[in-house]
C-alpha cells in the first residue's frame, strides 16, 4: 500500500485546480551543483554506475528535496537509457557529454534496433523508481520521465551531443523513411518505458524533446510533434485511482505551445525565450504551464533572484494551472544557496 501524499500542490497545479501557492520543482535538481550529489557520484565511480544502482538513485534524488522545499522529485537518470538498452553503448568520456560506440547511420542500423522490454533491460531504472517512491513515504509526487523520440534520435545518429545536427538533419532530408522508422521505433519504446514507470511508481510524466527547436516549423510537426503525440495517445493516464499528468517541453518550442496543446497532454514546459502570459493567450488556458526562469538569473544577488521570481509570477498572473520552474536545467556552477533562495521566494510571494 503507498503512503496518501502530504503535498500534492504540483499534481493540483498540473489539472488546473486552485492551490494555497505556486508549486515549485527544478530541473537538474539533483546534480553537479550540489556538493553532496558530487561526492556520491564520485563513489558510484561512474554516471551510469550511480543511475543503475537504485540506493545511490534513491539517494541522489532526495538530496535536492531534503536541502530546499520542493514540490515534486524527479527519478535520477538520463534520456540517453533506452538508447543503450537499444544497443548504442553510452558512455561517458570524463569531462566530456555523452557518448554512443555503435551510432546509427543506415537504413540497416535502424531495422536491427530492439524495442527494448523495460523490465528486462531498463528494469534498473524501474528499481530506481519503486525505491525513491518508497523511500518519499508520500512527501512529494515523483516525476518520472524520458526524452522525446526526436531528441533521442539525434543523439543516436550523431553519436552524441551535437551543435549544429548535421547528420541527424542529413538523414532527415536525404532518408526521411529511415529516420521516420527509427521516430517510430523509439516512440514505441519511449511508450513502453513511460508505462513501466508509472507501474512502478511514478506519479506524474515529463518528455523532454531538448532539441525540437533546431526544425523548421514543417519539420518540427513531422519529425517531433507526431511522435510525442503517438506517446500521449499510448499512455497510461491513470494510476492508484489518481490522474497522472503528463507534460511535455520542446526547448525554444514557444511558437508551437498551441499545437503540442493540441496533443491532450496536461502541461507544458515553457523556457524563458517566451512570456508566460502571451503562453497562456496562445494555449487558451487549456493547459498548465510549468517555468519559466532564465537559468542564468541565479547567479544574481538574493534581491535580484527575488525580483525575477516576482516577474515570473507577475507574467502568469492570476488563477490556477503555474508550475514554477527554470526555463532549461540548473547550471553546474550555480551556487546551491541561490536556489534556495529562489524556493523560499516563490513559497512566499506567490501565497494566495
Ligand atoms: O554527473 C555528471 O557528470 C553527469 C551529468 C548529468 C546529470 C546530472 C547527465 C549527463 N545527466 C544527468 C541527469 C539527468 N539528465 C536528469 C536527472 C533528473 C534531474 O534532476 O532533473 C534528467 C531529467 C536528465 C535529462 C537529460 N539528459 C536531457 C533532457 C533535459 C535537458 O537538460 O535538456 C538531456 C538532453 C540529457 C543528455 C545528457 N545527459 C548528460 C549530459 C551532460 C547531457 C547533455 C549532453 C549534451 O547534449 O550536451
């Protein structure tokens, strides 16, 4: 039997009901910046170490919850996991991104590629979800999450993080069919994933498409949007008698809020390029909205912090369906205590 939740402000916020204040969580919570998330990833002895040993998992997810005042954990793990458990073969080359040793390239690579079964090959991370729901004990919701097909696909054909997505695009416009294969490949994937975590505990469901924003508009519906609609429609939307909310986040997508609206997801990641206020006109208040601070703005004063807090909150404006977030992860050299700051700010400033 799971414990009731003691806070559930963000599931509230994410249907759109009233809450007491403005739910706040932060993407990269658990990470670089944090000393303590430091010392445990130098115990694991690798990144891939620490996110398939559920206790260190565990561990470094409440590491964020138990120095500021959350409102939701997010499970610690990668995007990059069902490419690996695909066959690519990440690692992570010390003080560099990560890497994949068997990228895909051909029309072959993406016929050979398995649908990987989640508790075969991802079963780590469905460990790591059911220990971190059981060790909150109901303090918080947890997020659990994965990558959008398109963003997954540009790391598996470039082999890594890219600037400029050239053989991700030179796929696109010279092999469209094959790309289009390897989009339904992993949003099969992506779908079977996403339902084993919320099986084994997840509360809520983000997908991150980090790199939608590199397409055209015509591109974007094609090769992104049209995959994160296949996953919204292949969701389980429910779980132990409660909603769970889905939300979805194309970095520099601001000009597409209305159509990934249309997908039915429940919220929408916004980053600071775009206003809140002009977000919600556009989206018609059909969904919530989960940001939208410049990451950058922590490394301001506590009164500068405070005052770009405000100015999130004032573009808003009344009513329900806010998650405060940053715009895009929390930098690495961002001092811990800025963020703590920014936490306290929103608790107190947006309390109804
Ligand atoms: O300790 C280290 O050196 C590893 C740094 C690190 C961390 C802390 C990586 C490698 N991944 C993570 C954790 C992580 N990644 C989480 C944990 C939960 C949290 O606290 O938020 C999440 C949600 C992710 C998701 C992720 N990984 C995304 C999507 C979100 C985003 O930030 O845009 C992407 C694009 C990745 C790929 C990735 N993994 C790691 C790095 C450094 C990168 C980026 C590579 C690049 O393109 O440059």
């Amino acid at each position: 039997m799971s414990q009731p939740l003691q806070n559930d402000l963000y599931l509230r916020a994410l249907n759109r009901e009233e809450t007491s204040r403005t739910p706040v969580w932060v993407m990269r919570q658990a990470g670089r910046y944090l000393p303590e998330y430091l010392k445990v990833r130098k115990q694991a002895g690798d990144f891939m170490t620490l996110c398939s040993t559920p206790d260190l998992a565990c561990e470094v997810t409440l590491q964020p919850l138990d120095r500021f005042n959350l409102d939701a954990a997010i499970l610690f793990s990668d995007i990059l996991t069902i490419p690996d458990a695909m066959g690519l073969g990440l690692h992570f080359e010390t003080g560099e991104g990560p890497k994949f040793s068997n990228p895909v390239r051909t029309r072959a690579d993406v016929e050979k590629l398995p649908i990987p079964d989640p508790m075969d090959s991802l079963r780590y991370v469905m460990d790591a979800v059911s220990t971190i729901r059981r060790e909150l004990n109901g303090r918080v919701p947890l997020i659990g999450f994965s990558g959008s097909p398109w963003t997954l696909a540009t790391y598996m054909i470039e082999g890594g993080g890219s600037k400029d997505f050239s053989k991700v695009k030179g796929m696109l416009f010279s092999d469209p069919e094959s790309l289009h294969m390897l989009l339904d490949k992993t949003a099969q994937s992506v779908i079977s994933y996403l339902n084993a975590q919320v099986e084994s505990g997840a509360q809520s469901l983000m997908i991150f498409d980090t790199w939608g924003g590199v397409l055209s508009p015509e591109n974007y519906r094609e090769f992104s949007l049209r995959y994160m609609q296949q996953i919204v429609d292949g969701l389980k939307r429910e779980s132990d008698g409660r909603k769970v909310p889905v939300v979805l986040f194309t970095k520099n997508g601001g000009q597409w809020l209305d159509i990934m609206a249309d997908t039915g997801c429940d919220g929408l990641g916004v980053d600071w390029t775009t206003n809140l206020a002009d977000a919600r006109i556009k989206t018609g208040d059909r969904v919530a909205l989960q940001g939208n601070l410049d990451p950058s703005v922590l490394y301001g004063s506590p009164e500068v912090i405070k005052h770009h807090v405000q100015k999130v909150l004032d573009s808003y404006g009344p009513g329900p369906g806010h998650v405060f977030n940053l715009g895009h992860g929390i930098h690495q050299f961002v001092n811990p205590e800025h963020l703590g700051v920014m936490v306290e700010a929103v608790r107190e400033l947006s309390t109804r």
